[in-house]
C-alpha cells in the first residue's frame, strides 16, 4: 500500500509536466536500432541446440522458433534467477521478447533477447524495458521514459529493489543509465499515454554486442546483442553487405539477383 500511494502521488506530480534494400544508413555501426520487441507466448512444442520450438498462441496456430544466442536471458518470471535452456520440457508455457524481423520460413524464426519460465496459466510475467530517456532525477527516485515510450518507470530508493541480472549484485539509482535494458515487476500501471508505474522490483541486464563480429572465421551483425539475420547492412562509403538466415555474412554468393564478391561486398546486379 505504502508504494502505492508513493506511485499515485508521483504520478499526480508528474502528470502537470507532460504535454529490393533497407533504407540506406551511413555507416553500419549506426544502424537505426528497433526499439519495439514483440512480444510471444505459447508452450514449448521442441527444444534444441540454441533453438526454443514454441505452439505460439499470438496468433492460433502459429508455431515459431526463437534462436537463443549467448546474450539471450532466460530467467524465472517469478524470482529473475538465470534459468539452463536445457531444463526446459515438452509443453512447459514459457513466453518472451523477440525480434521484430522473422524469416519467411515456414515456421518463421527469429532472435529472443529475454525467456521467461515458469509461467503461469495466464502468462502474467514481468516487462522488458529499455531506457530511452532519464525524464528526473531526484535523491530518492529516477524517472525513466522507456524507448518505445509505452512506459513512464519509477525507480525508488528506498521501495524499488534493484539488482543486476545473474550476479544479483545490489544496485543504486546512481547505476541507470539511458539505453541500459530491464526486467521490471509493478503492481499497478496508471492508463495515461504513456503508461505509468512505479518498480517494485527491477533487474539491469548486461551489456550487449553491438555491431560486426568475427567469429570462427565467419563474420556476423549484431543489434542490442542480437544477430541481425536475413538482410541486407550498409557501410560507409555505400558498401552493402548481405546476412542469411544464419547471420553469417555471405560472401562468393548470389543474393536476389545481386553478385556479392569474396569480401561480402555487393558490386552490380548478377549476369
């Protein structure tokens, strides 16, 4: 009850000061980012070597399968402890944050950044979030603007327990940052646009691989930590550069009628 009335008496503060290619990017390294996950649900249809089969109830009947790579988080939706892909079982509900690009396969697949487990009937599990805005700062909360701005988040000093994700390590508000990513658990979300909330429990992920990355001889995009699969990422200088379906860069190849030579390089439409 007690953070609660802490939420609504922010909230009635704060409410007084609100009124055949890609696009082409400069340089890869500054790719627009997309902030949108989407989220899935369902029960685990198979799980394999870095892969999670889902029974996706998005959409009825619409399998998926989530590519789980090293900087995927899978944890407990209820306590956030860091959960083996491997102890997971035919029919377990899980639900998670993807990637918003999926192949055209047949079922589609694409990248998760966070697994939840343990999942209830109804798939109540916490929320991702990343900062897009640090809106106030005060000695004894932090007002963050999620980056896909459907959130407004409080974090409180003393009411918001505040930990990062496997080490559990103890953190401060001194310790969030714009574009840093969370899990977040609340209790009650004002219906104003954006939404509004006060933590209850908060969990800062780490770090993620940005950018190009070689790797066993083979070189792949990263986004926020997640292999960019199946188009085509421009350069500087106007170089373009394709990913397949598993995200390694093509090299000596033919992609959609475009010749892409031994360095990864589209020169000129193939004869």
């Amino acid at each position: 009850m007690k953070i609660i009335k802490k939420f609504f008496s922010l909230v009635l503060a704060f409410s007084f000061m609100l009124t055949a290619m890609p696009v082409q990017a400069e340089n890869a390294d500054e790719l627009p980012t997309p902030e949108t996950k989407v989220f899935v649900w369902g029960k685990v249809e198979a799980v394999g070597t870095n892969r999670i089969q889902i029974i996706n109830s998005t959409e009825a009947g619409n399998d998926c399968i989530l590519n789980i790579g090293e900087d995927t988080v899978i944890i407990d939706a209820l306590t956030g402890d860091p959960v083996e892909l491997t102890s997971l079982k035919r029919l377990d509900r899980i639900a998670a944050y993807v990637s918003p690009i999926m192949t055209k396969s047949l079922p589609p697949i694409t990248n998760a950044s966070v697994v939840f487990v343990n999942v209830d009937k109804d798939y109540r599990v916490p929320r991702y979030i990343k900062a897009g805005e640090i809106i106030e700062t005060e000695d004894e909360f932090v007002r963050v603007l999620s980056a896909d701005q459907t959130l407004i988040a409080t974090f409180m000093k003393e009411d918001t327990e505040l930990f990062a994700y496997k080490t559990k390590n103890i953190l401060g508000l001194d310790d969030i940052h714009q574009n840093d990513e969370f899990i977040v658990w609340y209790e009650v979300e004002m219906l104003s646009m954006p939404g509004q909330a006060v933590m209850v429990k908060a969990m800062k992920l780490p770090e993620k691989k940005q950018g190009w990355h070689l790797e066993n001889d083979s070189w792949y995009y990263y986004r926020d930590g997640i292999k960019v699969i199946e188009t085509w990422i421009a350069s500087t200088g106007g170089r373009w550069y394709y990913v397949g379906i598993d995200g390694k860069m093509a090299v000596n190849t033919e992609v959609d009628g475009c010749a892409i030579d031994a360095d990864g390089v589209y020169h000129s439409t193939a004869e």
